[in-house]
C-alpha cells in the first residue's frame, strides 16, 4: 500500500510541476535551474552508488539498485533523488529500516554543486563532460585508489581532433601509451599512481603546460591539508586534482578569460 501511494504522489508531483511550468511565463527560467540542480542530484545519487559499489567490488552496472538491507530491488519511483526520500519519510518501504540521511544531503551538495558549475564556468558541455568523468574517477580513487582511466581517451582524441597542435598530440600519444601498459610495478609508480599521471597527461593535453602547472600546484596544497587534517601518510590525489580544476576554471572564466587560449 505504501508502494502504491509513493507512486501515485512521485507520477502527481511531476504532472502538477510540468503544468505550472507551462502556464507561467517566467517559469520556464526557473525550470531550467532546476533540471540543473536535478541532474547534479542525480550524477551525486550514481557517485555515492559508485561508492559503495568500488569498496565491496560489486559492478556499477550490476544488480539493479537495491535496498542495502533487504536488498530488494527499487522500483522506478524510487529512484527519484531527493522526492523519493521525502516521500518515504526517509525509510525502506519494503523492510522499514532508515536511509541515512547523509544520503540526502549529498544529493542536495551535488545538485548545488553542479548548479554552481554551470553558473561560474563557460558551461560548454566538453568542459562539463570532463569534469564528470573526472568526478567519477576521484569517487572510484578515493574508495579503491585505483581508476578506470581508459575513460579519459575518447575526450582526449576529440580535443586533439578540434584543435590540433604538436603538444596536443604529444600528450595525446603519452597518454595512450600510459592507457595501453602497467607501470604499477616500477619504482616511480610506487610513490604516485599511474592513474594520477594520466589525469595530468588528460589536464596538460586540454589546458597546456601552463594551466595544468597551476592545476597541480594547487592540488598538491590540497592534498596537503588533507594529510595534515586526516593525519594520513598518503591520500588519493585524483580528488584533489579534480577540486584544483574546478577552482582553475572558475578562476579562469571570471578572472582571467585570456587563459581560455592558452596552450
């Protein structure tokens, strides 16, 4: 019964907002914020799945979502960031048990932060692209230390496609050749991931030697306040080139905007 009634009220609740989006004049600007804020909610919902998947070893593909107590499979209304938490009072509807709330408030976190992305960045969708492909390898870093970094090749050729240069290709050429053999097993690897060498190898390829110079420095002072604050002796470093990139971009679309063309 309570199934039923989460359905009823998630399939109202988008018929009722559609409506008054189509009856108001500025609405339509509001909607537009809001499947913004929606689809960071909804990216934020896949990392935290990621997650939780990367540390038991599970796919991220397979099984379907499922309750991690009863483990019953989800249905699709309750698969709706956000609502379907309000709307089952934040618990299982199948076994009772209660949904951390942390779970909300990192949809809500991701939600505002692509919001933001959107808003301080230029919004090209190649530039959106890379940061969630980067954000889904911080996620998989941060749980495993290890990424699926073979992600970054199909964004790395298309950038070398639309502008073409010697250094582009160079970096596009290192990359594949980082992509295609393990070097975990060499002495250099054994203090910094390969991983994180590729990711600086994607970096210097879409932004030059200059920027990513910038991109690393800043991730470095990252990771040093992590370990001064965590205490650890090593940290994941793809997350904190990720939050130094998205720093830089905001830096270079309001402060700098020459620095979009250098190369």
């Amino acid at each position: 019964m309570q199934v039923n009634q989460l359905k009823k009220r998630s399939v109202s609740f988008v018929v009722l907002y559609l409506v008054t989006v189509t009856e108001e004049e500025n609405s339509m600007l509001l909607f537009y914020h809001f499947l913004i804020f929606y689809f960071g909610c909804s990216w934020g919902s896949f990392l935290m799945a990621t997650y939780q998947r990367r540390l038991t070893g599970d796919s991220i593909t397979f099984p379907a979502s499922h309750c991690d107590y009863c483990l019953t499979p989800l249905p699709y209304f309750c698969l709706f960031p956000i609502f379907s938490y309000c709307f089952s009072k934040g618990r299982c509807l199948f076994c009772g048990n209660q949904i951390p709330l942390k779970m909300l408030g990192l949809e809500v976190v991701s939600g505002i932060g692509f919001w933001l992305t959107i808003q301080l960045t230029t919004g090209e969708p190649f530039t959106l692209l890379t940061l969630l492909i980067l954000s889904f390898l911080s996620v998989e870093d941060y749980a495993t230390r290890q990424i699926h970094s073979q992600i970054l090749l199909f964004p790395a050729l298309f950038e070398t496609y639309q502008s073409f240069s010697g250094v582009k290709f160079a970096a596009l050429v290192l990359l594949t050749v980082l992509l295609l053999n393990n070097f975990e097993n060499q002495r250099f690897f054994q203090k910094m991931g390969q991983g994180d060498l590729e990711v600086m190898v994607f970096l210097a390829l879409l932004f030059g030697t200059s920027v990513t110079s910038g991109i690393i420095c800043l991730a470095c002072l990252i990771a040093l306040v992590r370990i001064m604050v965590t205490k650890q002796r090593m940290v994941a470093f793809v997350p904190c080139l990720f939050a130094a990139n998205w720093l830089v971009l905001t830096y270079i679309n309001h402060s700098a905007p020459q620095l979009i063309m250098l190369r």
